[in-house]
C-alpha cells in the first residue's frame, strides 16, 4: 500500500510520486487552470452583482421620469 499523496483519475488511483515528471507537470497546469477558473468565476459573481445593483438604481431614476408613448 501507497504511503505518498494519490490522485484519482478515470477511476484509477495513482502515487504521485511514481508519476513521470511530464505527467507531475500536467497535474500542475490542471491545478493552475482550476485556480484561475475559480477566480474567474468569483470576478463574475462580482461583476453580475454589480450589474444587477446598476439596474436597480436604473429602474429607480426611470420611475422618476414619464416615458414617450
């Protein structure tokens, strides 16, 4: 039995320590690109909210004025 840190993939439990270091390195950029994926998703969490409180106050000024038929 494995001692080291494993990772599944595709069902299959791998020792990462016996993994090539092209194969260490992929797992890294995959590490990266789901960093960069989770930031991306807040920063447009962010930006929806922000999007949603300009149309509130959009709606609120509208209300002020008589629209044009």
């Amino acid at each position: 039995m494995a001692n080291g840190q494993t990772i599944d993939i595709d069902g299959k439990t791998y020792e990462i320590d016996s993994l090539e270091d092209e194969a260490k390195s992929q797992l890294s950029n995959i590490s990266a690109v789901d960093a960069e994926l989770k930031r991306l998703q807040q920063q447009t969490s962010i930006a929806q909210t922000a999007r949603n409180a300009y149309a509130r106050a959009l709606q609120e000024e509208l209300a002020k004025v008589e629209p044009q038929q």
